[in-house]
C-alpha cells in the first residue's frame, strides 16, 4: 500500500454513544504527517463536511500544509524551534532574550526528553525547578511560556494531548513594593535640587546634577528609567511633559546590545502618553545646561545608557546615605512606587493614575497600593458594629482569659 505523502486524509466511519442512550453516528478525516496522524472529527448531520473544514483550517493556518516535524523532536529543542517561529521579529529583543533565558533553564532532564513522552508530573517538576527561587512575575511569565510551547505542540502533531492544560500554577506572593514616605521623599528632593553644585570639575559637576534632577523627576511624575533617559527638551513645555519613546538596549547585527531610541516605540502602547509637568519637576530639570537635544543625555549629544545612569544613581544614594544616614536607598523604579503610593494616598483616582504610570491594565496600578497598619485599623474601625453586640464579644473574651488563668 502506498504511503500517504504529508497533508493526504483519509475518512474512518465513527460513532458514539449519548447521554439519553442513543448513537451518534459520525466521521472522522486523518491527516498523515511527518509527526504522525492528525485527527479531525464531527457528528451528525453534515458530520463530513465538518470534518474536513476542521482540517482544512488547521491546514490553512500552516500555508496549506501539515507540520513536517518529527515527533521525536526533543523539548528544549522544540521550545528554541518555536520560539524562533512564533516571536522572531514580533516581540521586542529585550523580552525575546528572556524568553530565551527561560528556554534556556528548562533543566536538562526535561529539555532532553521527547515532547511526546513527557508526563504531566514531569512538566510540573520542570516548572517548578525553572521558577525556583524567583518572582512571583517571573514564575508567571514562565508558566504562561511553558504553555505556550506545549499547545503549539499539541496543534502541530507532535503530542495527542496539551500538558500545558495541566500544569498547576505555583502561588508565590508579590513582596511589598519598597517606597519612600512623604517626609522620606522631600528630603531626598531638598538633597536632589542641591546635588552637585559645589563641585569644581566640569563633567562631574554635569553628570552630577543630571542625576539629582532625574531623581526629583522620577519621584514627582513616576517615570520609567528608559522612558526618562529617553526625554527630549522638545517633550517639555507649557506644565506638559510628553512620553513618546524610551531608551532600551537592542540586539545589533554584531550580536552586541546597543542603546537605542525609536520615535513612538515605549515598553508598550500605554507608555505613550501626556502628563502633567509638577512645578518642582519642571524646576529640577531647568536648572540643568540645554546642550544637546536630549535632557539627560551625554555631552556627545546621544542618549545616556542605563548602566550608565545606574552607575551614577549608585553614587546618588551613597551621598545621600552619608548626608541622610536614615534614609533608606531605593532603586529607580522604587521612586515610581513612591510616586504611585504618595498619590494614592492623597486620593489620587486609580484609573487617573493608571494613565499617568503608563499601565495597559488597571491591576498593575493596584499593586502599588500600600496601606500601612494605620491605616489598615483605621479601615477596621471604620465599621460601625452595634454597641451590645461588641460589648458582649468583650465580655466572653474576658471570661475566656479566666478561665485560662485557673487551668494554668
């Protein structure tokens, strides 16, 4: 008998039985692929027409052919395969290194393995050994990759069933972000305004009081590091600050990364946007020298790289740390948790402030909510309970504490 060249079908009668007892009569169209055979099935009236559009889709969305994939393709192999189909040239280079830095820590057991043989404990071990000792967005990011590459396996012939479906999420919990108080941050702005004016050698001086004016900026607006180091002195006018690019590394044909600026290109559409430009914000950066067309960038007129910038904020908060010894050192996305705290709890709307932090969904603003015990009792205490009935909670709350004392 002839071998079926890849894409060929062929119709297999089916049937099944029903809830009520009856039999559903129906037919089922195999595909034949390098990976095996893909089954398409329908019941009912028209169940052969059915069938086939199924397969004729699936085949559609593959440029009119079926998957010519071995099915003993490994799974580290098959997660780079997919990778490099699915996201090469449709995500940025910065998220698609760490999808393959992710890639790259499936443990070498699983990785080594055939897609098909794997059990779902088997993909539970490996999740879990991939976000060991990581974030809680981290562990998410993962979980949601590792789904990715196993329903595309299904959808491509390799495996029969979708052990994505399977895996169960690990449940980690977000740690309190880190934020500076009220009192906290306008000390750190008084050091900021001040930063650097005293010092004699020209490109320290400027290097210097570019970093305390970013800090005042950050503090007071909620910028991002890249969408900061990517301002220009024409997004800045009339109390408005305009964000409509960041400063991120890329991947050049050299295989280096290298800093780059794209007009209209943010961490993602929400990035851009308008906001209001606070007095002591608008301050902070007229006090610095406009020689180049960005605000914070270098002498040679190119936009500052963030480990640059990192090095300098570094040397910000170990003289802060020495002028302030309790002022705590926070990190440059630390000082937008600030800002998103200290407006929350000046009663700032959460959808506002969603625009203003540039978040494509609300949840990612609530995560900077940060109500402290005070605050939390005040919130108890808040619910007016009835006189008696609180009084006589306090009373069985006294007995008990009797009777504990006489068995003791």
């Amino acid at each position: 008998m002839r071998k079926r060249a890849d894409g060929e079908g062929t119709w297999i009668p089916v049937e099944k039985k029903l809830k009520s007892g009856k039999i559903s009569k129906g037919w089922r169209y195999i595909i034949s692929t390098a990976a095996g055979r893909k089954p398409f099935t329908a019941y009912g009236s028209g169940a052969k027409e059915r069938a086939k559009e199924k397969a004729d889709a699936w085949k559609a969305a593959r440029a009119g052919r079926a998957v010519a994939i071995s099915k003993n393709i490994k799974l580290g192999e098959w997660a780079k395969m997919w990778l490099k189909t699915a996201k090469k040239g449709q995500v940025s280079d910065d998220w698609y290194a760490q999808l393959e830095h992710m890639i790259d820590s499936i443990p070498e057991d699983a990785s080594h393995k055939q897609v098909d043989k794997l059990a779902p404990i088997e993909m539970q071990g490996c999740y879990a050994a991939m976000v060991d000792g990581k974030s809680k967005s981290y562990t998410d990011k993962a979980l949601t990759l590792l789904r990715a590459i196993l329903r595309a396996a299904r959808a491509n012939g390799i495996t029969g069933t979708d052990l994505g479906e399977q895996l169960k999420p690990i449940t980690k919990i977000e740690p309190l972000r880190q934020a500076y108080t009220l009192k906290q941050a306008q000390m750190v702005i008084e050091f900021a305004m001040q930063y650097g004016e005293n010092l004699t050698n020209k490109r320290q001086r400027r290097t210097a009081m570019q970093i305390g004016s970013a800090v005042v900026v950050l503090l007071t607006t909620g910028l991002r590091k890249g969408e900061l180091l990517g301002l220009r002195w024409a997004d800045v006018s009339s109390g408005r600050l305009v964000v409509n690019r960041d400063a991120r590394y890329k991947v050049g044909e050299d295989g280096k990364r290298h800093v780059v600026v794209t007009e209209g290109e943010a961490k993602n559409q929400g990035s851009l946007r308008v906001i209001p430009m606070p007095p002591m914000a608008d301050a902070a950066i007229c006090r610095l020298p406009r020689d180049g067309q960005y605000i914070f960038g270098t002498t040679h007129d190119t936009v500052m790289s963030p480990r640059n910038f990192e090095r300098a904020y570094d040397l910000f908060m170990s003289h802060l740390r020495e002028a302030h010894p309790d002022l705590p050192a926070r990190r440059p996305h630390e000082c937008r948790h600030t800002f998103a705290t200290l407006s929350l709890d000046a009663g700032a709307n959460l959808r506002i402030l969603q625009l203003m932090l540039g978040h494509t969904q609300l949840t990612t603003t609530a995560r900077y909510l940060h109500p402290d015990f005070a605050q939390m009792q005040a919130a108890q205490n808040g619910v007016k309970w009835d006189a008696g009935c609180n009084n006589r909670c306090n009373n069985q709350a006294k007995e008990a504490d009797r009777s504990a004392e006489k068995k003791a």
